[in-house]
C-alpha cells in the first residue's frame, strides 16, 4: 500500500514506531531529517529519535549548550514531529567522558535536558553505549563498587529531575545478549521501572528478534525491551554492504514482551526509506506482515514507477545484510540452471537464456546510471554499487557469449579475470560471493563452468524440460 493508505490500519500494538539517527559517519542533513519526518509519519510511525554520534552536541562536547542556528534547527525538528503526531526523542551520549560521581557533571546533564525540554521535547534518551565497560576516574571508583552501580546513581539522578510527562529511555552499556546476563540484570532491578531499556537483541545486528528471548529480557531486567534495531545501518566494517532489502526475522508476537523498534538508519538517506517502509509496515501489522510484498511497495514508492523494473534487477543482487544471507537468489537460480543445462542439456539454451537475464541487466544498470531518473539522490547514494553490478551484468553477458560460441575452456580465463578483478578492487557487495565464486571458479578452471551434481539415475538428462 502506498503512505496515504497507512492511515486507515487498524492500531499497531506496538507503542513504539520509529527511526534512530544513531549511525556512525557524517550525519544526516536538516532538510533530510525534516522530509524523513513526514515520510515514517505517513507510514504510521511515531517517533523519530535524534542521536548522531557525529553531532558534537550529543556525544563528544555533550556539556555544551545549543545556541544560534543548532538550537534554530533542533526547534524546527520538534516543531515538525508536532506537526506530524510524532515524538521527538532527544538523546545524550556522556558516558566517554562523565563522571558518575560528579553532582556537577549530573547538574549539566540535566540542564542540558531541561533546555531541551523547553524547545517541547518529553521523550529523552541516556545512551550509555559503546564506551569503556569498567570505571575511569579515580573519583568513581572510589564512590562505587563497579559501572553498574555508577550507572544507576546516573540514571536515577537524572530521572528524579523529569515532570511526570517526562519519559527516559536508557541505552545500557551491554545492549546486546540473551537478556539474562549479570551486567543487565542488576541495572534494570536498580532503576525506576518506568524507564525503558534499549536493547538489539542476541547480537549487535541481530538476525532474528524472538519472542522467548524478549521474554526473557523482560523477566531479567522488569520491562520490555525497547528494541534499538541495527538494521538498516551499514556504518563502520559494513560500509561495502547496502542494505536495502526487506524487514524480516522479526516474531510476528514481539510486541507481547516489546515496547517497539526504532530502527537504525544508514548516512545514505533516501536508501534507508525503502527498509524503513517495510518497517513500518511491519510494525503496522507484525502478524499480517509479508516481507516480500511490501517490499515491492517500498521499492515502487522510494523508486518511482518509471524507474522501479530497472531498479528490482539490481536491488535483488544486494539482498545480503544480517537479516538476510540470500546474495542474489533470482540469479543464483538461474546460475544454477545455466551451469546444469550447460553439462548436462542444452548447451545453446542455456547460454541464450543466461545472455537474455544478463543483457537486461545491462540495459538496466545504463538507464540508471546513464539515464534522467524519479530519484536522483537515491541512484546518486547507491551509484557505486549500480556500478559493480553494471560490471557484473557485462561479466554474465561475457559468460553466456563464450558459452554460445564454445569457447569458455579456451578463451574463459582471458575474457573473464578482469571482470573479477574490477569488482573486487570496486570493493562493494553486489551479487554477494555467487558471482565472485562463479568468475574465480571459471578463471582457475581456464574457463569450464564447475561441474554440476549428476542427475538422479532414474533421470535422463535429454528428456528434462
């Protein structure tokens, strides 16, 4: 469904919907942001939470009041979650340099809060993550007996200052796990159980968010998990990756031990609105949800009509990302038929059929990157993976020629090294390993395709269809 059908689903039972600029690298823009909000409202989101780790102001110069133009601009993002019916969760990131056992550096978080507050913002976040797992300051380890303790002298110093319309949610230091290790447990029996806890799941990325592990977070720490998922984001050693592909992996119950997901973007914005699209959808609906089908909506509405055929042939050769080990599934099938038909039927066929696919990918990848497009920030954003695949879909053509003219054994090594060395040198996953594997396997083999598996016996290889 498009966004202006959103509105009419019935309720979500998930209290939270939304979208964390929480990713490493160079921050999203003001104008990003505000179209980003009208964009997850009119998919039934409900919160839109601002933390950049590249904003000085939340994590490094966290002390530091807004003033001039950053405060002009974090007033028009709250302005404009008003507008939309969102919530603005505003966050702070002090834990690289706070010291727990300071009133005075408790007394600046909690103005910088309260200058926040005063902007319209109820909804805060304290992001204790990826910061040293043992005390600092000499002071601190004086004061407390270990960071869990320090921690929940923190949280409650700054939880004691908010108005009862006033919500913290708290990124603990472990965010990830079975939700049943010491560390977790002993902060959430040592907070207010109106604080909300952020957690990923088993893993920093998790593949899969299950309903017995949310569960058991939920007995461990006295609340359901609020998930902090890292999906799409793509930041630091996933940087080659694009993750575009559907939501998926999800419990269609998480929202039974669940508060909700925010959902963690990449820096390429308008890439992130097609998994953000199917998030929300998921969350709209997670028992009705049908990762597929939305996704093809997601790609249509991000896309744009004229450009979303061309698009689909590519977006499917960049499937891979925690959620989702599928390289390119459509054209590992038909690798997989060409390779068979190739050793065992019809040579002819099979090199027609797999030249036919391959020039269509071409034809695709030069309307992309050659042509006027619907979005030319999303193909400015995803250009240097449409290039590989560009180089790719040239590398099949090339495959399915020498096969036609009988000519992979002697000439395939030659033809095809460059192609595998251009896309590795590009260092971007598309097609994941399937192509790389196929172009190695013919360049080492002096062209010969890896032998299939052999035909059940009772099969005859010339009367398959």
């Amino acid at each position: 469904m498009s966004g202006s059908q959103h509105t009419h689903s019935p309720p979500s039972p998930f209290a939270i919907r939304g979208v964390i600029e929480g990713f490493y690298g160079p921050p999203w823009s003001h104008e990003q942001r505000l179209d980003l909000i009208g964009f997850l409202a009119e998919r039934g989101m409900n919160t839109f939470v601002y933390s950049p780790k590249d904003d000085p102001l939340v994590r490094h110069e966290w002390r530091n009041p807004y003033a001039g133009t950053e405060l002009a601009r974090l007033a028009e993002l709250i302005a404009r979650c008003s507008e939309h019916g969102m919530s603005f969760m505003y966050c702070l990131s002090p834990g690289l340099t706070i010291r727990y056992s300071s009133s005075e550096d408790h007394e600046m978080l909690t103005a910088k809060y309260t200058a926040v507050r005063e902007l319209g913002v109820t909804n805060f976040g304290l992001l204790l993550d990826d910061i040293p797992t043992r005390l600092q300051h000499p002071e601190d380890k004086t004061a407390f007996t270990d960071l869990v303790e320090a921690q929940q002298s923190l949280i409650g110093s700054v939880f004691s200052q908010f108005t009862s319309d006033t919500h913290l949610t708290v990124c603990p230091t472990q965010y990830w796990g079975d939700g049943t290790e010491e560390y977790i447990t002993r902060l959430g029996s040592g907070i207010d159980p109106r604080i909300d806890l952020f957690w990923t799941g088993r893993a920093i990325c998790s593949p899969t968010l299950d309903l017995n592990d949310a569960a058991a977070f939920a007995r461990s720490t006295g609340r359901p998990a609020t998930y902090w998922d890292n999906y799409p984001v793509n930041d630091v050693a996933m940087g080659h990756e694009l993750h575009i592909g559907p939501y998926q992996g999800r419990d269609p119950q998480l929202f039974r031990f669940s508060t909700g997901i925010i959902a963690n973007g990449m820096e390429l914005f308008e890439s992130s609105k097609i998994p953000f699209a199917t998030i929300a959808d998921y969350l709209r609906d997670p028992e009705g949800y049908a990762p597929e089908a939305s996704w093809k909506q997601a790609l249509l509405d991000v896309v744009g009509p004229e450009d979303v055929a061309d698009f689909s042939l590519f977006a499917d050769t960049v499937r891979f990302s925690c959620l989702s080990f599928d390289d390119a599934p459509d054209l590992a099938e038909a690798l997989e038929h060409f390779t068979f038909e190739l050793e065992y039927g019809d040579r002819a066929l099979a090199a027609s059929e797999l030249l036919q696919r391959a020039e269509s990918m071409v034809q695709a990848a030069d309307r992309l990157l050659d042509g006027p497009v619907s979005n030319p920030q999303l193909i400015s954003e995803v250009r240097p993976w449409l290039e590989s695949f560009r180089v790719g879909a040239h590398a099949l053509v090339a495959i399915a020629t020498l096969a036609a003219d009988g000519r992979l054994d002697s000439d395939g090594s030659t033809v095809l090294r460059p192609f595998l060395d251009k896309l590795r040198s590009a260092h971007r996953r598309v097609f994941g390993d399937l192509l790389d594997m196929t172009l190695a396997e013919l360049v080492a083999a002096g062209g010969s395709p890896p032998a299939p598996p052999a035909p059940p016996a009772s099969e005859s290889p010339t009367a398959r269809d």
